[in-house]
C-alpha cells in the first residue's frame, strides 16, 4: 500500500527547505532591527476564540476550520490565522502590563484552512506576522506598514502595487454598512447567490468579490469616507501625506475591507502584479485593529499588524528570479522630542533604509531618557535626535552610542555622517 501526502500539503524537501529557512531567517533578522520580538503561539486553540475575532460570518469559520473535538470533548481548530493566538497569549499573559507601549511582537509557522488548492494557496500554509500591541498613535501604523514595505523592497519584488483604504471603526463602519444595504436592496437580482446572502450577513464583502466587484451596481456602491468622523479622515490623511513624501507609490481602493472581522479604520494590502499569481495576488495584507483585545477579554488598546505568506513570497521571488540579501544590526534610533517631528522622523526613517542603514524610532514618548534606553536595547550604533529647534534649524545631533560623541549635522549630509563613522 502506498501513501501520499493529504491534498493542499506541501513536502519540504531539498534545495526548497533551505530557500524557506533562509526567507523566515530574514523576516526574523527584518523584525528584530524593527524593534520585534518573537512569540510561538500553540497550533491549535479554543474554536470560539477565532469565532469570535475573525467574524461569525467570515469564510474562515463558515467553511475553512479545520476543527475537532478532543478526548474531553473540547471544540478545538487548527489556528487559520495568527493574530488571535498571540493577542489571546497577551491577555492571558498580563504582557500589555508588564511590557512598555507599544508591545511588539512577531511570529512564524504553519496555518490550516480548508480551502481549494491552487498556486499560492494551500490548506496548509506558512505565515509570517506581526503585531504592534497597546499603540494609539497613527504613527504606528506608518512604521508597521514601512516594516511591510521594507520585506518587499528587502526582497527586491519588483511587480507589486500597493493599496490603502480606511475602513472606519465599528460606529463608523455600522452607518456604512447600513447604506451599503439599502443600496444593494435596489439590485440585488444584479448579484450572485453569495452575495445575496452576504447583503443580510456581511455586505461589506460584496466589495472584494471577484466578480461582482466589476459591476457597476458595486462599483456605484456607498464608499466608507463618507460615514468617516473628522478624526479619522485626519489620519488617513496623515497616512497619505507621508507616504507620498517618501515617494510610495500606492492607491486608495474604496472596496478594500479585508477578510477579518476585527479590523477598524487603516488597512492596506501589497499585492503582487504578476499574472502567474493573478488567483493568488496579496503577498502582505494587514491594518489596525482596535478591538479585538477588549472583545477577546482583555483592557481596551488599539493594536495594528500584517501578515504574508511565506510560500507565495517564495513563488514571487522565483518568478523575479530574486535571490535572498544577508541584513545587519540595528545602525539608528530616531529620537523625537515632540510631537511635531514626527512627521520628518518617518521620512528620516524611509531615508535611511533607502540609503542601506538599518532604522527604527518609538513614537509613543518625547522623553531622551527613554529614547536612549530604546537604544541600549536594540543594540543602535547611533541615536539621532531631533526636537523643534533641530527641526527649525534643519539640523540634526547625532550621538555615537559607542563614543558617546555628540555631533550637530545638518539634515542632508546624515546618511554620509553615519556611513563614514560606521
């Protein structure tokens, strides 16, 4: 008798092993110089924690558990994701108190969904996340989509485009989600049977449907900007502004709502352009979250994160014929001393990685202090501060983390200053 492995499943064999220990080897080095920490989650967990955050009427639960009942009749499910294990494994561990915000941490192995195999998806397949825990500052949710970014510019992906949208929180998104069923009311014989019974269960994923997604009864559908408060149309546009003045190309897509349940307001996805992964094409998705946290049992914090795949990566990279690139430590820590520079520290941040040098920066204190013991921690050979005269002057004080040299550069000639010290 002879067996294969079940369908949907991959063997790991020679020379394709060492290809996926070297990609989760570099997403580990990306994550650490990006301040992240590794946590390992169980395989398996509680069936109605993923009920219960990604969304009762998501496709995961509704068709894609892999679920069981064990010899104490427990209802259990291989995780199809990994943001609710590790947000579970916070709470259950008092780690938003006893770690300093935001709490960052980063994961990898392997997820199960039920789903119809194909290049890029299988029923078995491999992720790589992180989770940026206890943040409520739109400045995180830069730097966390810049981590997503970095992976693909790491990589040198070339056939990829970005997208953005912001899906309002839960308020926000109930007054939109009320529009979008009066006006799918009007046309509903226009949509498939599953949308049809998505208008009454969760309308917003008529939006990202395949095919109707191209008709025109969607595409005049109500768009979320409308129902958004004040607050958050001023963050997005935050989010705008500063991706477009670090010349990322991207595009604001309205029928963008992601999969999940739990996400509010930013999300975003890097989707490959390649049409051999046209069925397949989201190499990284992610967003915020502020509720999941308080819905699972936890104290109210806003969170954000992002996913990829770790096959489909592979898959991009063969087809660009891209090898893997070595990293290195942590070169610079930002060190901002108001509010009002933080917008020039994330460009600062994208100038540096762009030039080759390893950055991170803490948005969530103006304190020196703490900045300089960010740095110890991470190891930082420079800590570059910035405050409002700097700003002013265009100006910058480089601190040499080994000499402890204090210098005033200005803000063009940084990278060289840095490069030639190093």
């Amino acid at each position: 008798m002879s067996y294969t492995k079940p369908r949907g499943t991959e063997d790991w064999i020679s020379p394709n092993s060492e290809h996926y220990r070297s990609l989760v080897d570099l997403l580990m080095l990306i994550a650490t110089l990006n301040g992240f920490h590794e946590i390992q989650t169980p395989i398996f967990e509680s069936r109605e924690l993923f009920v219960r955050s990604v969304g009762k009427t998501s496709d995961i639960v509704t068709k894609e558990f892999y679920e069981f009942q064990d010899k104490s009749k427990r209802d259990l499910v291989l995780r199809p994701e990994g943001t609710a294990g590790v947000i579970r494994a916070v709470i259950e561990g008092k780690l938003i108190n006893k770690s300093p915000a935001p709490l960052k941490l980063c994961y990898t192995g392997p997820m199960f969904r039920y789903e119809r195999p194909q290049s890029g998806r299988l029923r078995q397949f491999h992720q790589f996340g992180v989770e940026c825990i206890n943040s409520n500052i739109v400045f995180d949710d830069i730097d966390v989509f810049m981590f997503a970014h970095a992976i693909i510019q790491t990589l040198g992906i070339e056939h990829h485009e970005i997208c953005i949208n912001n899906i309002g929180n839960f308020k926000s998104r109930e007054a939109w989600i009320n529009a979008l069923k009066a006006h799918f009311k009007g046309h509903e014989k226009e949509l498939s049977e599953l949308s049809q019974t998505r208008l009454n269960t969760n309308p917003l994923r008529i939006l990202d449907d395949k095919e109707d997604s191209k008709k025109d009864c969607v595409k005049k559908a109500p768009k979320i900007d409308q129902f958004l408060t004040a607050d958050e149309k001023k963050d997005f546009s935050i989010i705008c502004n500063c991706l477009t003045t670090m010349n990322i190309k991207y595009k604001v897509d309205h029928t963008l709502v992601r999969g999940l349940d739990y996400y509010t307001n930013f999300v975003f996805e890097i989707n490959s352009t390649d049409a051999r992964l046209s069925g397949q094409p989201t190499l990284i998705g992610g967003g915020r979250y502020n509720n999941l946290v308080k819905e699972i049992g936890g104290p109210e914090c806003g969170c954000v994160g992002f996913a990829t795949g770790i096959e489909r990566l592979l898959l991009a990279l063969e087809y660009e014929k891209k090898e893997l690139q070595p990293l290195k430590t942590i070169d610079v820590v930002i060190a901002n001393l108001s509010s009002t520079t933080l917008m020039t520290s994330i460009v600062l941040l994208a100038l540096l990685r762009s030039s080759g040098l390893s950055a991170i920066c803490k948005f969530d204190t103006f304190k020196l202090p703490k900045h300089f013991s960010y740095a110890e921690s991470q190891k930082a050979k420079y800590v570059i501060i910035l405050g409002e005269k700097e700003l002013k002057d265009q100006k910058l004080i480089i601190k040499n983390q080994k000499s402890l040299k204090q210098e005033i550069v200005a803000i063009d000639q940084m990278v060289a200053h840095i490069k030639d010290g190093r």
